[in-house]
C-alpha cells in the first residue's frame, strides 16, 4: 500500500497535468497553488503536514494521476489549419463521391470523371497564372502538393491480385494470393510525381535570377520590348534583357533548364498516349464513324496516303497547318480513319458495313501511316488541344486508375510546355538583343559594313545568333536529318511498332514560335 502512494506521489509529481478541482473543498484549494508555464497549469504541492495527510489518505493511486490529453487532441484546442484542412477535404471528397451533383439526385458524372476533372481544376488554378520564369509562392506550392496527395491517395487502393509464398511454422511452403497496387498505377505513378518534383525545381532555379527580367506591356519600357512573339501572346508581359544580350553563364543555364524541361514533356506525353491507347473507344464515337476512310479523310489526303511512295514530312509540307484549327481538323480525320481501318481488320464479313474492300497489308500499311502522322503532329505541336476521340474516351471512361493517370500526365505535359515556351521567349529576346548589338557595333565603325570575313568577332557572334535563330526554328524534321523536299522516295520498313514506341523514338519538339497559344 506504501509502495503503490509513493508510486502515485511520483508520477503526480514527474507530469505536468490540470487536476480537477471540488469547489467545495476549500482547504484542498489552500494546500495547492497553480503556476502557470507556458500556456500549461502546474500543480506544486504545499509542504505543510496537513497538505501531505490530505494528499496521502484522500486520493487514491489512480484519482491522483489525470488522463493525459495533448493540447492538440483537447477539445477545443485544434489548430485552425489543421480544421480547415479537414473540412476542405471532406467537401472536395464529397463532389467525387457525389459525382460533382450537388442535388444527390444520381445524375452525376462517373468517378473516374469527377477525379479527372478535380486533377484538371486544381492544376488550372495552381499554374493559370504562371507567367513568368519565376518560382511558385509558397503558399501555392504548398497547396498543389497536399491537394494532389489527396486526389492520388485513391490510387493506393486500386490493387490487383498477385501470386506470393507464404511459409508456415512446420516450414511448409504454400503459395497464396496477395493484393498489391495495380501494375500501371505502381510504374507510373512515382514517375508522375519524379516529373512533377522537377518541373517546380526547375521554377525554382530562376530564383534571384536578375539578367532578364519582365515590365508592364502598358508602359514604355514595355512598348519597346515588345517584338513579334510576344505581339504574339498579347497577355503575357514581355521580356527585358541588358543590351548586349545575356552572359554566357546565364544563357547555358536557359539552355540546360529548357534540355531538363524537354525531356520532362517527352516521359509525360509518353505516359499520357499509352494511357490514352489503352482506353476503350466508346460506342457513340463509332457510331458518329463514317463507313470508310475515304469519306473521314477525303479525296486529297486519302490519296496522298494511300500512294506508293509516302512521306509523312512531304505530306505535313503541302498540308495547310497555319492554323490551330486546322491541325486539329486534321487531326480528328486522321485517327477516325485509324479507327475504321482497325475496325474492318477484325470484320471478316464483306457484306458488313464495316466490310473491308481492301486487302490486309495495304490496311496495315495505311494505318501505319496514319498513325506516323499523329506521332508528327503531337511532336510539331506540343501544346495542341485535345481531339474528339480522346475527349470521348475521357468522358466515358470508367477506369479510376486510367483517370488518374491521364489527368496528371496530360496537365504535366502543360506545365512543361508552358515553362519551355517562357523559356523560349527570353532566348528569342537575347537573340534580337545581340542582333542589335551587332548591327550597332557596324553602323559605329565609320559608317564602313564588315563582312564575315573581314571581322572574326563579328563572324563569331552572327554564327552564334544564327544558331540561336536555328533552334529557335527547329521542327521535327530537323531533329531527324529530313529535308523539306527529299530527293528519293524513302523505304517501307516493314517491322510495325507500337504507338508508344514510336512516340518514344521520335527526338524533337518543335518551338513555340508559330504558335498562339502558350
């Protein structure tokens, strides 16, 4: 009995803890004074005799020593924040849940869509305003990466079943079946999150980054940086550069950052068209189909790729891409043949409407065809909007995981566009700036013009605003060593890659230049 009042003394003694007090007990009120420490109320025990009998005899071992309660569990006591979050993500959860219908009448979207566009919404509202070669704000970096931990947290219980063995204590080994996170979600999602974590590193790298910097397009300062691309991108606040151009030190930088951030576009269109392939192709859009390519395409192209010899380089040169809208045509013709030429390879029935009147190979050589054209296009032109079928495969989608991967890839696709094509913007002013450096460095020399040959420096420094203006201008013919106007017609290979291989193969990203959207 002795041991265990010591023991209760003790640990009264050793924790810092708020007892309750009986008003009525006026000399238990005496006997004890509360100090307060740090927000915490401390009980020092009085040295009197009466305050130790009262405290020895009255309580027992377990009255005298209180629960425990951690400010932060404490009713009353939960950080703002911390409440915030929670009640945001029970609302953002329960949109999905109720598939953005907000009057619980069933005619919401299916999950995967609601998922899909919450990813788009949060993406859009984090990096709409990402004008600028400039880090994110905190706050708003902060946000993106616990907003989209919740929306991918859902990927951690889309599992499949796997064979393991499992070993018992008699050493008997017997194979049982375990769940694991689904194959395509345990690949590419940290691949996902790798690109995201390198596309903000690289924001963050043009901290305190003062050789370029941006002014207002009202101003004047404005007014005279103003040049054709940024005419261009009306709502974008143009580049400023010292008058001889930047260093060389900060113009490698650009050029490593702008190499870094190609390469993060290339994994994430990857990622995005494989998921995008192994969609189902809904019903309705086959249903929209017309009976046969010639009719998707028409007479021009559907000649062009159905001739002898074919060249998809020499095809997109005679082809009128000037506008967005036009390659977007294009391109909506291009995969509804490639879907009607799929469709009448596995129709065996001549007389079916989906009959095919031609022979196996030149379908296969077609579609091949086809399908090299869309490679080019979505190579020349990053940033172009999706097309009807991959609009139709997302709303009717009914994957969660395929959802998730499509949505995050393709707004990661956008975000490394969008900081490449910044980053384009100030090489383009450094390549006028030193183009005028140049130009006033001839007209200052007596009024006499250098040639090349004459003036080595000047030689070197066109060479190097010439390379800038070629790099600027590259297209993906470039990056394959293909010329505009071939001389002989080049070979069929006969081997047939798949979508993703030769998406993968390909090497070049044509620049923003010609384009108005960024």
């Amino acid at each position: 009995m002795v041991a265990a009042l010591e023991r209760g003394l003790s640990a009264s003694k050793s924790f810092s803890f708020k007892r309750m007090f009986n008003s009525s007990s006026t000399k238990q009120q005496q006997s004890q004074t509360p100090v307060v420490d740090n927000g915490d109320s401390h009980l020092v025990e009085s040295n009197t005799p009466e305050s130790q009998n009262s405290n020895s005899l009255s309580e027992s071992p377990v009255e005298s020593i209180p629960q425990m309660i951690s400010p932060l569990t404490r009713p009353g006591k939960r950080p703002d924040r911390q409440q915030a979050d929670t009640d945001m993500m029970k609302d953002r959860f329960a949109k999905l849940l109720l598939g953005e219908d907000m009057s619980g009448g069933g005619k919401g979207v299916s999950s995967a869509l609601a998922l899909s566009n919450a990813i788009t919404n949060l993406a859009a509202s984090i990096f709409g305003e990402q004008t600028k070669l400039q880090p994110m704000p905190q706050d708003r970096q902060a946000r993106w990466k616990k907003e989209i931990d919740w929306l991918l947290s859902v990927t951690e219980h889309i599992v499949e079943f796997v064979p393991s063995q499992q070993t018992s204590k008699d050493g008997v080994c017997t194979e049982i079946m375990v769940t694991r996170q689904r194959g395509d979600l345990l690949m590419n999602i940290p691949a996902l999150r790798k690109l995201d974590t390198m596309l903000i590193d690289t924001l963050d790298n043009f901290k305190g980054h003062n050789e370029f910097y941006y002014v207002s397009r009202d101003s004047e300062e404005g007014k005279q940086a103003s040049n054709a691309r940024s005419n261009d991108k009306w709502w974008l606040p143009p580049v400023k550069v010292p008058p001889g151009g930047l260093s060389d030190p900060a113009r490698r930088m650009l050029y490593f950052q702008k190499d870094s951030v190609t390469q993060v576009q290339k994994a994430a269109m990857a990622i995005n068209a494989q998921v995008l392939s192994e969609m189902a192709i809904p019903e309705s859009y086959i249903d929209s189909l017309p009976k046969n390519g010639r009719a998707s395409l028409g007479d021009s192209i559907y000649k062009s790729i159905t001739e002898e010899w074919f060249d998809p380089a020499q095809f997109l040169s005679m082809t009128d891409l000037s506008t967005e809208h036009k390659v977007l045509d294009l391109k909506n013709k291009i995969e509804a043949s490639v879907v009607i030429w799929k469709r009448k390879l596995h129709v065996k029935d001549s007389k079916s409407p989906w009959g095919s009147g031609v022979s196996l190979e030149k379908r296969e050589l077609f579609e091949e065809r086809a399908e090299t054209i869309l490679i080019f296009l979505k190579q020349k032109f990053p940033g172009l909007p999706q097309s009807s079928l991959d609009i139709s495969k997302i709303q009717f989608n009914k994957d969660v995981g395929q959802a998730v991967l499509e949505s995050y890839s393709r707004i990661l696709e956008s975000l490394a566009y969008t900081v490449m094509s910044r980053i384009e913007d100030v090489l383009y002013t450094d390549s006028l700036a030193v183009k005028q450096a140049l130009l006033a460095e001839e007209t200052s020399d007596g009024g006499r013009t250098e040639t090349d040959s004459e003036s080595p420096g000047s030689s070197n420094s066109g060479e190097e605003t010439e390379r800038l203006d070629r790099q600027h201008s590259k297209t993906l013919f470039d990056f394959m060593g293909w010329s505009d106007k071939p001389t002989t017609p080049p070979s069929v290979t006969p081997k047939k890659l798949s979508y993703l291989e030769k998406l993968e193969k390909l090497n070049g990203f044509r620049s923003a230049k010609d384009r108005n959207v960024s």
